[in-house]
C-alpha cells in the first residue's frame, strides 16, 4: 500500500502556474482593452454615418511613405528599412462662418501598408477637388470624408483577439485540465490511455513494452510529433512574443504606425517560435532501449540513431532524484534511472513521482534499479540534487 502523497505533492508547479498565470492575466487584461477600443471605434464608425454634412476642397493629396529600422538580435539592419504607406490627405470645411482644416479619411484613419492601396485613395481626392465633409455635431474639428467605414477596426481587434483569446485557451489546460494523471487512477482503469506507462505502481515517460529482467526489457518513449512540435511552437511565440515583441513595439514604434509595430510582433513571435519548436523537437526525440538476454545484447535508438552492444558493456546504474525538500513539479521529469556505457550516461527510464511520495518514489527506483544491477551484475548509485536546506 502506498504511502499518501505529502502536501507539498498536491502544489506540484504551484509557483510555476501562478507566475504564469499572472503573465497570461495581464495579455489578457490588454486583450480586453484593446478589444474595448475596436468595439468603440465601430460605434463611432457607425455613429459618424448620421454627421451632418458640408462642402470641403482638398489642399493636399499626397501618398506619405514611412520608413522604420530593420531590428536584428538588437541591432539595426544597415541599409534596410521597413516601409509602409498611407494617403496623406489635408481638406478644409467651413462650419457655421468657421474654417476648419481635417486630415483623416475615415475614423480609424489607419495605415494603409501598400503604395497601391493608399495610391488608390489618393487619386479617389485629388488636390482642388470639392467634397463633402461630414463632422462630428458637438465637435466641428472632428471630421472625416469617408463616414461609416470601420476597416481599420482590424488594428484593435486583431492584437487584442491574439491577447484575449489564446491566454484563455492556456489558462484554461493550466487550471482545468490534467495530462498526468495519478498512478493509482490508471491501476483503476484496464483501459486508461496512460496504462502502457505503468510499472511497479509509478508512471513512466516511456511505455513499458517488457519489464522482466534476465529474460526481455523493452522500454520506448515516442518523440513529440513534427505537427504538434510546430502547432506549440506557434503558441509560445504569440504569447512570448506579446511580452518580447509586441510591448516594446507599443513603447518604441508608436510613431512607425501599426504595420511597423504589427511587423515587429511577428517578426519577434516568429522568431521564439521556430526556437521554441527545435528545442521541443531535440528535447522529445524517439528513444527506445531493448534489453535482450537470450542475444545478450542491448539495443538502443534516440532520434534516428541506432547502437547495439553487449550487455556486458553496461558498466553501472545511477538512480537520479531531486532533492527530498525541492518543490515537485509534473512538468518537469525529474526522476530518472540510468546505463552507463563507455563512460555515458543513457536515460532508461523517467517520471515525474506523481502520486506518490517522495520517499515512495524513492524507493520503487531503488527497488527496479538493484534488481536490474543484480542481474546485470554491475555497482548501481544513488544521486540527489542538492538540498536548498544545505
């Protein structure tokens, strides 16, 4: 009968989860805001098609190129710029004897981004052209020349749906859902998918095809897939890249307009993206290990290499475990047992101790790895990370 978990089991990665929870809780507090501005801008869009309206003459129609610096790992691109366009357009309006001068075309009055499309709007206004203005009643100053158009309302909703939504979507796996399941919920069920993962009562990274020392061991962990590598690559860099890409962009490129900062968030959630997706593709590679008594050799694969040698090249077993008093965390595989051949250190098994003890954990590691040393006849030891009471 298993020991009961100790306390400190039932907060495995509290600290990790709150941290990041409060990461996510403010994108998703900018989210809302950012939202709450894209919904009003609609409104207002909307509300301007009931302006009155008066007879205005364009002064000046211009295409206005912004240039922004090209960013690279902190330095700027020597002759490289970033380019966006917008219609720069001046008109002037007379209300009530009063002469007013008006510069946005529509309420947003956003970047365009391309020549052709601000161009296109340009020559709709050329310069000495009579048209009508509509103004804000309470506000003459408030003006626009194209009422009730709210296209730009993309450049709220878009960042603000990226910082609403998939922090809500991590939120909830964090807090709602549970992909490590304890060992005793599996032992209860014949048919739970973490099943082939279970041995002598832990739960394993690896599923345990064979587990009968002096005769078969066969033990593999299939590597994370290239799509779900990809798919969480993509994630973390549109959450990591809210902090790293678009925060500094909303401090520091403002003035550039949203197509510089909008670049400059991908560009950085690109970047953490194909990192994050190459570490998770080196760090889930296929490892498989098959100990074969009746060829008396061993067999092993990690990622698409293959090594075979005798069993008597195995030279000890070391049984890794973190200290007794460190915080236990499910994420994190910290408890391992280990060949060592030629001088090398080879993970043979892994788990997180879910469920169970630190001291129950303990000592089923201990009990599989003296039993495997026994008949492998090789010294097995015992390592443990530094206590933080020391």
């Amino acid at each position: 009968m298993n020991t009961p978990p100790s306390s400190t089991n039932e907060s495995f990665g509290l600290p990790v989860k709150l941290g990041v929870t409060l990461v996510l809780a403010i994108a998703v507090a900018g989210g809302v805001y950012l939202v709450q501005r894209g919904i009003q801008s609609v409104e207002e869009s909307i509300a301007s098609r009931d302006w009155p309206t008066v007879t205005g003459e364009i002064v000046r129609s211009t295409v206005k190129l912004t240039e922004s610096p090209i960013i690279k790992d902190g330095r700027e691109v020597p002759n490289r710029t970033s380019k966006s366009y917008s219609p720069d357009i001046e008109y002037r309006y007379t209300v009530k004897g009063q002469v007013f001068t008006g510069t946005r075309v529509t309420v947003l009055d956003e970047s365009v981004g391309t020549q052709a499309s601000a161009r296109a709007i340009v020559d709709r206004h050329p310069v000495g052209k009579t048209i009508p203005v509509s103004y804000r009643p309470d506000q003459p100053a408030v003006s626009v020349l194209i009422p009730g158009s709210w296209a730009g309302s993309y450049r709220w909703f878009l960042p603000g749906g990226a910082l609403l939504f998939i922090p809500l979507l991590l939120l909830k796996g964090i807090w709602f859902t549970d992909p490590n399941p304890s060992p005793s919920e599996v032992e209860k069920d014949e048919n739970h998918p973490q099943r082939a993962h279970l041995l002598k009562g832990m739960l394993m990274s690896e599923e345990i095809d064979c587990w009968e020392p002096s005769r078969l061991i066969h033990v593999r962990r299939a590597r994370v897939g290239f799509l779900k590598s990809i798919f969480a690559g993509i994630i973390t860099g549109l959450v990591l890249g809210l902090l790293f890409g678009l925060l500094p962009a909303f401090l520091f490129l403002t003035k550039h307009g949203v197509v510089a900062m909008a670049k400059f968030y991908l560009a950085v959630s690109a970047v953490l993206a194909v990192a994050f997706a190459i570490g998770l593709m080196l760090w889930g590679r296929r490892r498989e290990y098959r100990l074969d008594w009746s060829l008396g050799t061993i067999h092993w694969e990690i990622g698409w290499g293959a090594q075979d040698a005798p069993l008597e090249s195995i030279e000890q077993l070391m049984v890794n475990l973190p200290a007794r008093d460190a915080d236990r965390n499910p994420v994190v595989d910290s408890h391992t047992i280990q060949l060592q051949i030629a001088g090398k250190a080879y993970t043979i098994l892994e788990t997180n101790g879910k469920g169970l003890s630190w001291s129950d954990t303990r000592d089923k590691l201990v009990s599989l790895t003296r039993s495997l040393a026994e008949v492998l006849n090789v010294d097995w030891v015992e390592n443990r990370d530094k206590s933080i009471k020391e």
